[in-house]
C-alpha cells in the first residue's frame, strides 16, 4: 500500500532538487518507466533533468527504456517553460504522455484515486488468469474504464485506518495476493 507514496516522495526529492513541480517530475519518470525498472527510472529521470537544465542534446545521454519515451519526458519539460513559470497541468502533462497505462501510473503517483490496468489486474477482475502475451489479455478503453471503477467501488467499500482505500491501494495489495497464489 506504501508504494505509491513511496514513488512521490523519490519525485518531490527530484523536484525539490531542481525546483519543479512535483507534477512535472512525475510526468518524466512515468514517460520513462516502460520497462524500466524503479530505482533504474528514478536515476534515469535524474539524469535527464539533469542533462535538460545543462542545456544538453536529448542524444547527450542514455535512458533504460524506448527512445519515443525518452522523447516524451523531454517534451514535458521543454513544455512547462522552465524560465518563466516551470509549471503545467496534470492534464497538459497527461496529453503528452498519451495512453492509458502510462497516464494512470502518472496519476497513481499523484495520489488520484485510480489505477494502471494490466493483465493481471484483468485477470484478478475476471478471476481467470492469461498468459500476458495472450491475446484474450487485450483491454479497450470501456473495458479499461470499467475495470478501473470497480477498483475505485472496491477501495470505497474498505475502510483501512479510518479512510477508504483508494483504487491503487486496492490493486496493490491484489497483485501481491495475486502473485502469492499463482506463483508468480
């Protein structure tokens, strides 16, 4: 459940560092989180913002995930015009980052009572599981959309420490029962 907490703590230590807006950071580190792992994202988004405020090429530098990503977390900050006024909109950030997943993660990060829909938290959904490269895995937009109310329903009805769980916290602790039982 602490996770995502976690995950906006490590981006207010970049954006304190550098003197961003949270949101901004966070932006860059869901741009680049693709198939990269946490700590190796943290550093990567470090690295970058570091190399933008050095007026550095975006091909000065190496980051652990696609390049069209890496091109992303640029355009954020290239975006929130960091002379005058470094800030910009969750939306105006979520546009450029644009697709479900990545927009999620950048939300769940930002504490939004939300989630990122999966495979596996399909499967968890659905009480069936796929393998990940399955075709059956496929989510449109409605189906991610209703899967992702029924974890805001779910997180309402559960009072944890005398608040309501939030979506994220609730597929949290799923995916690691999820995990336990299937041995993954």
């Amino acid at each position: 459940m602490a996770w995502y907490a976690t995950a906006f703590t490590d981006c207010e230590r970049i954006a304190n560092q550098f003197g961003l807006p949270v949101n901004i950071v966070a932006g860059v580190v869901s741009a680049l989180s693709p198939n990269n792992k946490w700590e190796r994202n943290i550093e990567n988004a470090h690295v970058l913002i570091d190399a933008f405020f050095k007026g550095d090429n975006i091909t000065d530098f190496k980051v652990s995930t696609y390049n069209p990503m890496k091109d992303k977390a640029w355009q954020i900050l290239n975006a929130m015009n960091p002379k005058d006024n470094p800030t910009m909109s969750d939306d105006e950030i979520a546009k450029v980052l644009n697709g479900q997943k990545i927009i999620s993660f950048f939300r769940c990060i930002l504490g939004y009572d939300t989630c990122c829909i999966d495979g596996h938290a399909k499967g968890i959904y659905e009480g069936k599981r796929f393998g990940l490269t399955s075709p059956k895995n496929h989510i449109s937009k409605k189906y991610y959309k209703q899967l992702q109310d029924a974890y805001v329903e779910a997180g309402s009805k559960i009072t944890f420490r005398k608040k309501n769980l939030r979506a994220f916290e609730i597929q949290a602790i799923t995916w690691v029962t999820w995990k336990r039982i299937h041995d993954i």
